[in-house]
C-alpha cells in the first residue's frame, strides 16, 4: 500500500474496504488501552518479596536506625544503588522517594526560584526557556509550563537530540536555561544517544547561559530488553570539558520494584546538589528510609540487580516483538509510517502520515482502544505536524496487545487513506 | 532562690556555689541531647510489624493494586484514617508521602506562586506575610523565610494564640496571608487552643484577604498522654462562619508508627484541594501506595491507632514526669522561669528570666547537654527576649533524662545569678 503513488480509484476502493473491516471491529466492542508506561501485574510481582524482607531488623549496615527521622541525602546503601544504576560516585548521589519526577521537579524549582550553584534565578529573566527534544515526555514539558518556563521544540533523530539545532539555539539565546533529555531507550523514540551527542551536550556549558542545566532523566538506565545497550557517560563527558555543573542525573526504581513505591536518585556535581539540598531542606527532613533498605536489601549486589532486569526483558520481549511484528507486517513497503525498533525502554513511537495521528488515535478510540491524547509528546501538547503517536505496550496481557496492535493498524491505514483523499 | 530580691552579696555567694557544682558536672563529660522532638527506639519498636503486614497480598480492598502508578488523592482507605485522625470527611482528604512537612510545604507553594481557589498569587503581592505564634516550630518559619514571605510574630497564650493580636494584624494589614497553627499540643508550649480561639480563628476568612489560609498543623491530633484532650473542631467552625476556604488541615502519622515512614495527610475544601492537587500533578503521579496499604491494615479501625496511641503514651509519660518534676523542684518558688504542663505532644516549653536563654544553651552545651538552638522557636531564629528554651524530652532514655535536665536546671540558675550580677 503506497498512498502517494495510488491513483483515485485505489484510495476511493481501499477506504470502502477498510471502512467496512472497521465497523466490523468497532462491533466487538473492545475496551483495550495502550496508553500507560506502567509495568504489568508479572513485573510487579517479582519484587513481591520487598514487604517483609526487613524480617524485623530497621538497622542499615551502617547503623542508622531508618525507622526515625533525618538524613536528607538518604541512606547511604540506597545513595550506593544509585549510584550503581547511574555510574556515578557515591558521594554525588541523594536517595529520595518514590518519584524521579518529583526529584525533577525539585530541581527545577530551585532553579526557577533560588538558581543553582549561585547563578540567576530563572524567574528574574525576562523570558528563561528550555529546549524539548520531540517527540518527548509529557511529564517534563507539564514541569515547565506549569512555571511558565518557555519551552522550544529540538528536532529527535536516530542517535539523540538534533545536536546542530540545539547549539543554534543555545548560541542565538542567552535565556535558554535548560533541556530536557531521556537519553536511554529516550522516550518515546526509544533512542539511545550516541557517543558524539554526549560528548557535544557536555560542551555546551562552555556556551550557554552559566545557569543552564542539563536534566538527564535517565529513567531505563538499565531497561534493556535482550542485550545491555551502552549509554556514554554524560559525567565523564562533562569533566573532560569542565562542565561538570551543568548535568544533573536522574533515575528511579519505578519500573524496577513497584512503580510508585520505590526510590529516585539525583546525581550531580556538589556545587548543584548544595542548591538542590539547600531547597529541599525547607520542605523535608528526609525520605522512607525503610523503604530505602528494603530496596538495598532486596538487590544487596548490583549483580542481582541486572538479573532482576532480566526477568522484566523476557515479560517485555514478546510485547515489543508483537509490535514491531504488527507494524512490520502492514507497513514494511508502505510510505504509511515510520517507527523505531527501541532495544529497551517501555514506548515505540510511531510516525503517520502528516496530519494523521490525531484521526488514527480518534478511530481507534471509537473502536475501543485507548491512545495517548494527539500531541502529547509535544510541548503544550501540540504536534506541529500531526504525526506522533506513543504505543505503550507492557501494561496488556500479550493477547490484548496483539488485538489492539490490529486495530491500529488498520487505524493508521483508513486514516492515511481518508486523508489522501480530503476526508479529514 | 528569689533573684529580684537577693542582695548582692547573696548572689555572688550563689554564683560560687553554683560555679562549682557546674564544674564538677563538666568533668564527668557527658554527652546528652534534648534537642530532638524523635520518637525513641521503643516507641518505633511498637510499629514494626508494619513491614512483612502485606503478606504478598497487595491489593486494596477497592481493588487498587498499590504496586502500579496512580491516585494523586491518595489510596482510599488511607484516606479514610487520615479523616479519622483530623475528624473530617474522607472526600476532603488527600493522603500522601511521608512528611507532612512537604505536603505544607507544596501548600504554601501553591498560594504564592499560583494562588488558592483563583486568589492572587501571593508572590504578586508587595510584602505577602504569615503570622506566626511564638513561639512556634522552626520548620513553619523555614518555609516562610526561604520564599521571601515575611513573619509577624504574634504571642501565644494558655489557650493558643493572643487573638486579640491576631486580629488587630489582620484588619491593619491585607497583606497578611497566612498564619501558622499546631493546634492541640502546640510546638514547644504544649497549648491546646479553646473553643473561644477556635472560634474567633475561624472567622479571619470574614475579613482577612480572600487568599488568607489557616495553616493548622495538627501535628499532635492523637498524642495525649494520660487523658484525651478535646481540640474543637476548626472545620465545623468555618462551616459556620461560611469561610470555608480559609483553613488547610495537615496530620501525619510520623509520630504514630516509624517517623519519616509514615504517611502525611491534607484536609481542605473542594476548591483548595483543587487548587493544591493542580500544583500537585505536575510533581508526581501518586504517593507510595504500598505503604499506605500497611498502614490501613496495621491499624484497621480507629480504635486500635487509639490503642496504638495509648502505648506510645505509656512510653512517654514517665518522661514528660520526670522533666516536670525536675523543673518543679528547681523552681516552684522562684522568679527563675516558667513553663507549660503538656498533656500530650513532644514538648516542654521552658521560658528563663529576659536574656539568660541563649547563656543557658552555651552552658548546657559546655557540659555536653545539647539543647535546641536559641531562637530556634522563633521567625529567623530571632527570639526577642531570648527566654525561651525548647525542651524535647522523647528520645533519650529516661535515666539520660534525668540526668539531662539535672544539668539543665543548674544551667538555667548559674545563668540567671550571672545575669542579675552582669556577668553575661
């Protein structure tokens, strides 16, 4: 099926045969959902052990007695976890709730409200912005609107942010104060970012406004699905160009334990981590310690960890092979989409045909299966082109994922087809 | 000991004696610490059957699984004994993360940089303040002081803030926004505030700036010592004073099971709610639901947190006797100082004679007995007078205790005869 090259009488016959095989699906009256980044009911119960493993004893190797109040940085076997995960030294990392996102929050609030390592607070610019690479995460762009920090849309390629455009724009605006990165299994790409824009977003602390900041939420640091994907460090990098300022790393157990019931990290340079902390203290005396140790007990060696993540990869592999199978088999030789083949993460993101996307989530809808909103990988949640859609597809059971996956196809098609022919 | 009406060769015949009774305590180079309103060992010992409670089974009696992301407001039935403990409706309360710190925290933060219920954001306002009843708890002012919010003190009284004073702030100035409260066992006096100032808090709203809120931290709702003290209901009272608007509840539950463990609870109108969950959402997905659900099941009914409570209460109250007793014996009948007798909460409030508090510090701290920082109960760390002396008497073993305040009392004399002789 190539829309481009169809003569009139092709579309005009495929969109009655694809109208009809939809209003025979939209009769099953499914109620399927591909919507959530959440881990199925399978992942959650490998960490089922967490409850109950403390066995009575709330003393951390280190003697702290988690049960009572302080330590703002976390316990130190929880700062060790982090920074396992995030290869980082111990000493750069505070261990926090159950939520990255909070974390991020955090850390942007300080900048907005008080600015980093004493630089200007962004609130006293006139117009302080970030950079979005897009499609991207809904939750970050939701951070800065909510502030009313600006936010400008950097193209995504195949190996990370579009590195030309983001130096342009950092060069052309002293007022951009930050950028939002999801540099493993990047979402909802799936991307994984190569080693020469790792090394070219560390050089950009020499350039950029002295308050800018890198957010790196490297939320699948170790979500790999069948081998381990490597990820330059972006630490490294920015100590081989004195940058070491402008980072700051974020990561969680969120899809690693129990989503929401588990801890985030945030690693940064001592300069950063003062102004984060000198924020933070006003507001908490510190985080569950207890859940902290249940978590250190629960992996001990960061050996089990990876073989934890193992057990996800082989509930998540058959999820992501339906989909690409799914895609691959309707439009390999077609000119009706484009996706990635993310080799981790939890998202394939999908491109249609310009001025498509809101249409297909739409019929799918109509049909019984739930998308995410049009536009939601995008700033403001406007798609300029129309085209993103995030499949999310580890929260279904396989059978449910298959079905619904058929629905979109033939979604993606019947819109692809009325579009083409001025139906839309 | 009368020092106003000691001649002088009596004090100096005091100070001697004293001088050398404070000697030999420093030889013995103790190392002892009141400082801290923490819960000791044996009381966190009575919650540990917290972790292990779930027994694999993760579900919520709604069906929720508590293992996977979602619900800002809360689980359900942690709700429900967040509304227990504050006495209002479950659909008024939200119930979140470990601290009722931050959620105060993000409360404040909604008011000044977005506003409650559609009011003007208080960061908009020329000179935005709180009063704050003194003296108070040091991490209500912290907040206030790192937003730039000014602080008005305000003297409490035997029945909870001078209202008189109160309200004279309020119709001179409409830019007083706030005005922190720990109601029942307030932080350090141990006041419980009476119906009359209830009451006549409960109608600020009438006249107050529309953005005005109440901050009642009922940090101590369900800690009383040998009997249950009434704190009248501030929420039936704005319902009849049609404000309300005006009030935001706070509890949690760090002094009841593990502190820094436990959960935090909200209580406020609809519109409030509204207004705070809005700021809320940008920050995270849901609080730890894993840990709301063994709270609700380690307590069940209401009943048994009474009971829980009643354990606590029998752990504490040879203490609270002890730091009466001692202060009893030392100065009954003296113009040294004066204190409050808590019924319940984690403080005894202990004001010197003007400008001896702080020598007083310094000299327990010389003798290695830690006390909190002079000042500390007051806004910016500011106390006036310097008289007052917060003391925490929870954490350390009673015999510690005892010794403690043995010290203490000794260094509350010396200081007041080197006073009155100009020696300080």
């Amino acid at each position: 099926m190539r829309i481009d090259s169809a003569r009139s009488d092709q579309l005009q016959e495929w969109e009655s045969e694809l109208s009809a095989q939809y209003q025979r699906i939209c009769q099953h009256e499914l109620s399927l959902d591909l919507t959530r980044g959440k881990p199925s009911a399978d992942q959650l119960h490998l960490s089922d052990g967490l409850d109950g493993i403390l066995n009575g004893d709330y003393r951390a190797a280190d003697g702290t007695d988690t049960r009572n109040y302080g330590g703002l940085e976390g316990l130190q076997c929880a700062r060790e976890l982090g920074a396992d995960i995030l290869q980082v030294p111990t000493e750069e990392v505070m261990a926090a709730g159950n939520s990255s996102l909070t974390l991020m929050y955090h850390a942007v609030l300080t900048g907005y409200l008080f600015g980093f390592a004493g630089n200007t607070p962004w609130r006293e610019m006139k117009s302080p912005k970030f950079l979005c690479p897009v499609p991207g995460y809904d939750r970050h762009f939701s951070i800065c609107e909510q502030l009313g920090i600006g936010m400008v849309n950097v193209p995504m390629t195949a190996t990370g942010p579009d590195m030309d455009a983001v130096e342009e724009q950092i060069r052309g605006d002293s007022e951009i104060i930050g950028i939002w990165c999801v540099p493993k299994f990047s979402n909802p790409t799936g991307v994984t970012y190569d080693k020469e824009t790792v090394d070219r977003l560390a050089q950009l602390g020499q350039f950029a406004n002295p308050g800018f900041r890198i957010f790196w939420d490297n939320a699948y640091a170790i979500h790999d699905l069948e081998h381990q994907v490597n990820l330059p460090g972006i630490r490294e990098a920015t100590h081989e160009n004195d940058t070491g300022d402008s980072v700051l790393q974020f990561a969680s157990t969120s899809k690693v334990t129990h989503a929401g019931a588990g801890l985030a990290f945030v690693s940064a340079s001592e300069a950063n981590l003062a102004s984060l902390k000198k924020q933070m203290q006003a507001m908490t005396i510190g985080p569950d310690k207890v859940n902290q140790l249940r978590h250190s007990r629960f992996f001990g060696e960061f050996t089990l960890l990876r073989e934890h993540m193992q057990k996800h990869a082989q509930i998540l592999n058959p999820k992501f092979e339906c989909v690409q199978s799914q895609l691959e088999k309707a439009f390999a030789d077609t000119d009706l989409g484009t996706w990635e083949e993310p080799k981790g993460g939890y998202f394939v993101s999908f491109n249609t045909r310009p001025g498509c996307a809101a249409a297909v989530i739409q019929l799918a809808a109509d049909a019984g299966v739930k998308l995410t909103p049009a536009g939601a990988t995008f700033p403001y949640g406007k798609d300029p082109e129309d085209r993103n859609i995030r499949i999310a597809p580890s929260f279904p059971p396989l059978e449910e994922l298959d079905t619904a996956m058929s629905v979109f196809v033939l979604c993606v098609k019947l819109a692809s087809v009325r579009k083409q022919l001025g139906m839309l």
